[in-house]
C-alpha cells in the first residue's frame, strides 16, 4: 500500500472527500487531487445565496487551506485537466502533457451547466456553477436592474429570492406547468410558487424560450415560443447539468446518464471508481440507475470509496437527503419521491411550517419539510432504518414520531463485506 498511488480526477467536494478520507483510513500512498479550476477545493452551495449577497466572502469558501493538503501529502494540481485515461498503462494525461500513473483512479468530475441553445454567445446571459461564473454575476448584478431566470428549478429559484432581496426585478420562465417540477411534490410546488410571487417575482409556466433580443453591448430581452417579450438587462440560466461522463466514455467506461458504477461505486474496469454528480449507481431509494445531484452524496459516495480502498468495503447505501434556501424558507428532502402516488401533509403550510410525506404503493418514500428540522431528520433515521409509517399516523399532529421510530426502527441492513482486490503498487512512466 505504501507505494501505491491514487489519482482522483476532479477536486470538488467529492474529489477533496476521497483525498481527505483516504488519510484519515490510513492510506499511505501518494494521492493526486487533480481539478481544472485554478482556487482551492470550495463549497458551491453559497455561490447563489451568500455569495452573491455578499455575506460569504471568496475567502470564506475554500474546504481546507493550502496547509491540509500540505500536512497530509496531498498533491493538488489546479488549473489542470485530464484529457485521457489509458487503461492499459493504468495513466491519466493532462492538457499540459504530463503523464501520472495511478493504482487507482477516482473519477469525480461532477457535471457541467446544461447550455441554453438560443442564449450561445450572447452577452448578458449568465450561468452560475463554479466561483468564476459567481464572480462575474455579482459583478453584473451592480448594473442590472431588470433580470429574466429562465428555469424554476432549484437554482434559479434561489437566484430569485436573492434577486428580490437586491431589489431587483424578476422574471421567472418554466417550460414546465410547475416549479421544482422533477424533484418536490405538488403541494411544495404550489407553496414555494406562491411564496416568490409574494416576494414580487413573476413566473411563467409552460414557458420556453425562442430567442434572446440583444443589442450590439447589452441584452435587450427574452421572447418565448408563444411570441411574448420578457424585457431584461440581464437572463441567468438554470436549465440543469450534464455529467462530465466523455472522459470516461472515450476511455471505454459504460455510459448511461452518468458513469455507470455497482453498488460499490466501482465502473467494469476494477482499478477505476466514479462518484458525485457524474456517477450513475444502483439506489434500494430509487428504480434503475440513480444520479443525484447533491453534496451530501458526493460527501458520502467518497468516504465509501475511500474505505474501500483500504480494505474495507461496503456497499453504498446511504439515505439521500437534499437541501434549498430560499428566502426565510429551508427545504430539506429526504429519499426520492419522484414517482409517489400518494401525498400527505404534516404541519400548516400558512404557518410556513410543514412536511409532505409521500408514498408507493403504500410505503413511504421520502419527506418533504420546510422550516421542519426535525421532521426531515426523523425522515433521514427512518428510512435508513428500514421502517415505515401509515399515512394516517404521518398525517396526525399529535402522533408522535420520535416514539413511533423508536419502537418500529429495525436495524440498518446489513451488507455482506465484498472481496476486494487491493490497491496494487504499478511502476508507470510519468
């Protein structure tokens, strides 16, 4: 093992875990840290609340200081960008050239903004994913008075209420018939919908955009198919992502939505794992294979893998949970509740207080709260639990779940240990 060397390719929150936690496991070979943009490994999630608001700072954002990597024999390379795997040689190459042999290799490469066709090359339309982009929309922001977000979902919806707390105008186009249509219930889509336009955003439904009107220096608006003009000094872009999975593909990896990985993260090629954003894995939460977009999933899928690579596998199988600030509203998720067929409220939406429990085929699924800490964490230990609850019991104010969790909670399943092979050491060239 000590001669060994991992390569993890991506250096955001998923990449940064697995160098992290293969320390704290005890490995002792080389790690290489390798992402393409040129900051330390930062948290994302403020970029579009406190950032932009100005109360996180850049300086707030980084995971760990330059001396954590140093201190730990992490090798970071920033600003660089792998543009080949070879299997054969066991060897990534950089755009640089450089060659970097590894006994494993841990693709982290997240996901990429999912492009408006009609807004290419564009002045004026804005994307927020990585700090640059952050960087540039808050300078933008000093100017801007008349803003357009096309896309409700989580994104743009948070980009909304910091825009109504600037004082902006706001405008909000989804081509579908509701906001946060793929990924809450109904009953949290009509609330939130009518939260922001208590805020004063405007949103419009069933919407899609046609083209965007610019003059030679400034965005003049957007037109939609239906020949309706939003006009705008500035249109933020919230479509969704794309995996970064091509380098994978190139490399003769499965493809499908994502890199496609086992239940222990690994893909076909035994010396090669993916997590994050770019995985597509087999979920006991979800039919077929899940890729989830989320921090508490790039954390947990590295600390897995990490594990693994030090002789102490286990299946991944951890609770998906999921979170969005919007104004002085917090969403918080738990499980996947695409697909439910049934739905019941806990709490008083008009007290901005409440959950949404949801079902199929009669077994709970996930839970939707907002403002309700507790009953998203009640949510988290009962599906990892096992155990369920009737919709009449989750519906009743005076049921008591801490009770019910503790009497019906059966222990964690447990997965067999897999044999796995370990890390051995390669002498590559480069």
């Amino acid at each position: 093992m000590t001669d060994a060397s991992v390569v993890i390719l991506g250096a955001g929150q998923g990449g940064f875990q697995v160098a992290t936690s293969l320390r704290d496991n005890g490995f002792d070979g080389r790690i290489f840290l390798i992402g393409n943009e040129p900051a330390l490994p930062y948290e994302r999630p403020p970029l579009t609340k406190g950032f932009l608001l100005g109360h996180k700072k850049k300086v707030d954002l980084p995971l760990r200081p330059q001396m954590h990597y140093e201190s730990r024999r992490i090798e970071l390379l920033l600003g660089e960008e792998a543009v080949a795997i070879d299997r054969h040689t066991r060897s990534v190459t950089l755009r640089s050239g450089a060659k970097i042999g590894y006994s494993h290799l841990v693709l982290a490469t997240g996901a990429r903004n999912r492009l408006l066709e009609a807004a290419c090359g564009i002045d004026g339309v804005a994307y927020i994913r990585t700090l640059q982009e952050a960087e540039s929309l808050r300078q933008r922001l000093d100017s801007a008075q008349q803003t357009v977000i096309v896309g409700a979902g989580f994104i743009g919806l948070e980009l909304a209420a910091v825009l109504k707390k600037l004082g902006k105008s706001v405008r909000v186009l989804e081509t579908m018939p509701r906001l946060m249509g793929r990924a809450v219930s109904s009953s949290v889509s009509d609330f939130f919908a009518a939260a922001h336009r208590d805020w004063g955003s405007e949103l419009a439904f069933e919407t899609a955009v046609a083209g965007i009107e610019a003059n030679a220096d400034a965005v003049r608006g957007v037109r939609s198919f239906d020949g309706r003009f939003y006009p705008a000094d500035l249109v933020l872009v919230g479509i969704g992502v794309v995996a970064n999975a091509e380098l994978a593909a190139q490399a003769g990896l499965p493809v499908q939505n994502g890199i496609v990985v086992d239940e222990y993260l690994r893909t076909p090629d035994a010396s090669i794992s993916a997590i994050g954003d770019c995985a597509a894995f087999p979920s006991r939460y979800g039919a077929g294979l899940v890729r989830l977009e989320s921090v508490q999933n790039a954390v947990d899928q590295a600390r897995c893998v990490a594990a693994r690579l030090v002789g102490r596998a286990t299946a991944y199988a951890d609770v998906p949970w999921f979170w969005s600030d919007q104004g002085d509203l917090k969403l918080q998720m738990v499980g996947l509740t695409s697909g439910a067929d049934q739905t019941v409220i806990r709490g008083d939406p008009h007290a901005r207080k409440f959950s949404v429990f949801c079902y199929q085929n009669g077994k709970i699924t996930g839970i939707e709260s907002v403002n309700k800490p507790g009953d998203h964490m009640f949510g988290r230990k009962l599906l990892a639990s096992g155990a369920d609850i009737a919709p009449s019991e989750a519906s009743d104010p005076d049921f008591d779940l801490k009770a019910h969790l503790f009497r019906h909670s059966a222990s964690p399943e447990k997965v067999p240990a897999a044999q796995v092979a370990q890390i051995v050491m390669t002498q590559r060239a480069g």
